[in-house]
C-alpha cells in the first residue's frame, strides 16, 4: 500500500485540531462539553440521514434528530428523566408517521430511523457518562487517546506491513497486520497506565486495551458495512483527511459504551 503524503497531510492537521478541541472540551467539561458532543453527535445524525437516503429510505429523521438531541441534553445537564421518557414516545410518534406517509414510508424506513437514534445518540451518550465518573477527565481521556493510539498504529502498520485484507468485502485497505498492531499497541498503553496510574491495575488496563481496539475495530467495520450498503465511499466530507463525523467517531460509538461498563464493573 502506497504512502499518500498529501491526505496524510489533511489527515493530520484536521485530526491535531479535532484533538486540541476534545482536549479543551473533556478538561472544562460542563456545558462546553456537553455543546460539543451534542452537536457531533446531532452532525453524525445527519450523515447517517443522508447514508439512509443514498438507500432510497425515507426515515422519520425530523423526529429522530428532536427526540435524539433531546435526550443529550437530559444525560449532559444531569436531569436524568431516563431513556424510556424519550424513546418511547419516539417510537409510537415514528409508527404514527409511518402509517400517515405510507406507501412512501415503510416498515424498513421505520426501523432504520429508530436504530440511527439508538447507532448515535445513545452511544454517544456514554460521554456524560464516562465524564461524571470519579477522575472523568481521566478517564475520558484515556478511552480517547487508546483509540487515537489504536487508530493510528492501524494506519502506519497497516500502510508498512499490510497484505492480508482483513475484511475485503467492507473494507479493502484494512489489514490483519493493523488490526494487529492496533491492539498490541493499546494493549500496551493499558499496561503502562496500569502499572503507573494509582486508581488503575495492570491487568484491568490491560483488559480496557484489548477491549478498546477490538471494540474499535468492530466499530469501524460496521460503519464501512453501512456505507458500502450505499454505496458511499465517506459519510460526509466535514474533515479534510478523515471524511465524515462518523468517519471519525465510528469506532468510538462502540468503544465508550462498553468502556464505560468495564470502567465502572471491572476496574
């Protein structure tokens, strides 16, 4: 696989920006925060309604986006009215919907539009979570740098020493060795977090390496399998280098769910 210096390049200075401003963001926390991952999370939304439009679906995205950004906004001001008070109704407002557009609306563009509102603001959702723990800055950051470190270590490795497709019917640049090195690589930033960060073991850093990089993987995979349903090749072009916010964050709507519950059952 050939170097290509100039995306390279775009990858690089849009990912230190992206990071200088998660960095600021999970430091502050607050409503700075919680603006943030609310509004990349109401961004990647909108990509998954245009994913689902590049399928010839009709979701109910006008209901989706208000009870999804909804629900944020209750998990990041600590009001914690509960999942059920928001998806609920959604649910029953999407049938309603469905049944007053039909022919136009079916039952797949029903059930596409309720699992885009699970896919990305309830995983997303885990931010707050992870942030309002003891040490969430701590630990927020951690998640992300692990990914960041796997993500990266996929992509060098894999662009040296790649040959065997990992999964070539989704994804034809990722290779066995990346993932590989993916996961040796956060596996040993969860080693050394554990040996020298008082509140963590070696072992419990070690299970959240592996956990991260295979999860983000997962993640990524899966991601790649929605756009190849539509024939996609990024889900959005806002960051030159990376293509879309779930370009981005797809690995990570994966990571901080199951992160979270390690963090908080394991660890």
């Amino acid at each position: 696989m050939a170097w290509d210096k100039k995306n390279l390049i775009y990858r690089t200075v849009t990912g230190a920006l992206g990071i200088v401003l998660l960095l600021s963001a999970f430091y502050y926390g607050g409503l700075f925060f919680s603006l943030l991952i609310t509004a990349i999370s109401f961004l990647a939304f909108a990509e998954y309604v245009q994913i689902t439009r590049r399928m010839d679906k009709h979701i109910p995205w006008q209901l989706g986006g208000l009870a999804g950004v909804a629900f944020m906004l209750d998990k990041s001001l600590g009001l914690d009215l509960g999942w059920g008070l928001f998806l609920v109704p959604l649910f029953v407002l999407m049938c309603f919907e469905m049944i007053i557009r039909y022919p136009k609306m079916k039952f797949d563009d029903l059930t596409m539009g309720f699992f885009g509102v699970f896919y990305i603001f309830l995983l997303f959702s885990f931010f707050f979570d992870i942030r309002q723990l003891d040490h969430g800055f701590f630990w927020t950051l951690f998640v992300m740098v692990m990914i960041w470190i796997g993500d990266s270590a996929a992509y060098f490795i894999g662009v040296r020493f790649g040959k065997r497709r990992l999964a070539p019917s989704l994804s034809p640049k990722k290779s066995v060795e990346g993932a590989i090195g993916a996961i040796t690589f956060t596996m040993l930033a969860g080693l050394l977090a554990g040996y020298f960060v008082p509140f963590m073991n070696v072992w419990g850093g070690i299970i959240l390496g592996v956990t991260v990089s295979v999860a983000g993987i997962f993640g990524d995979l899966f991601e790649s399998a929605l756009k190849r349903t539509a024939g996609v090749k990024d889900s959005g072009k806002l960051l030159p280098g990376h293509g879309g916010i779930l370009d981005r964050f797809d690995s990570t709507l994966f990571v901080v769910p199951l992160a979270y519950y390690l963090i908080t059952r394991v660890l």
